[in-house]
C-alpha cells in the first residue's frame, strides 16, 4: 500500500508532467504564430505593436507601447527602431509634450498589420478547430486557476 508521502511525491509527478506538456503547448502555439507572422515579415513582437497602434488609431507614446506590451521602455524603443528602418512606423513630436515621442503606423505598417492580423486568425481558427467545446471550456478553467 502507498503512503501519503509517496502518493504526493507521485500526484506531483503527474503534475509536473502536465506542466511541462502545457509549456509545450504553449511554445507550439506560439511557434506557429511566428511562422505565420514571418511570412507577411513580421515578429510577435512587431506585429503586437503594430496591432497597438492600429486599434488606438492614433499614435502613441513609446512610454505607452512599453507599458501595454509589458516591455521596458529601451527594449521598445529599439523595437520601434527596427520597425522604422522596415518603414512600418514613423516617429512623431507630442504636440503637448516636446519630450515625448510618439509612433504612427505608415501607410505600410498598416498594410503589414493588417497582413498579421490574417495569419493571427488562421492560427486561431486552427487551435478553435482543435478543440471541442467541452475542451475549450476545460482550458479555459484551468487556465484561470492558473493566474
């Protein structure tokens, strides 16, 4: 018969086992939305700021993309860097603030968003398409018990 101690030790097991499997998971996922972003050549970096930028409709305050993206402010600005010299985004003043800096989608950063915002859908529908609902509602609970 099995004791307490190695009926955790065995419980723990499973779930380090399920862990693992939903990281997998997880990268998977996120593996094939990279691949679908790079084929329109964009990163989920770029295309997150991008999809920022065309759902506020304006531009916006690099302080402000960092901030929504949960990225520091210098790891943004060298992203908004990248997507200048790809000719996505453009720097603009704040006409309030002459210290602020803000970024505006080009007329190419749109065309690109709205590019990735095509391959983000495929692999949506993809993963919806793997799931049954009992599934989807099953993931959704876990994963809430997991924030």
């Amino acid at each position: 018969m099995e004791t307490q101690d190695q009926q955790a030790a065995r419980e723990a097991d499973a779930a380090g086992g399920v862990m693992f499997s939903l990281i997998g998971a997880a990268h998977a996922l996120e593996g094939r939305l990279e691949e679908g972003f790079a084929t329109v050549g964009l990163s989920a970096a770029k295309y997150s700021v991008l999809a920022l930028l065309a759902d506020a409709g304006e531009p916006l305050a690099l302080s402000d993309l960092a901030a929504r993206t949960s990225c520091v402010r210098s790891n943004m600005t060298q992203l908004v860097d990248r997507l200048e010299a790809d000719g996505l985004v453009r720097r603009v003043d704040d006409p309030a603030d002459r210290r602020v800096v803000r970024a505006a989608l080009t007329p190419l950063g749109e065309e690109r968003q709205a590019e990735g915002a095509k391959q983000m859908a495929k692999v949506q529908k993809g993963f919806a398409a793997s799931l049954t609902e009992v599934d989807r509602i099953a993931l959704g609970d876990l994963v809430a018990r997991l924030k």
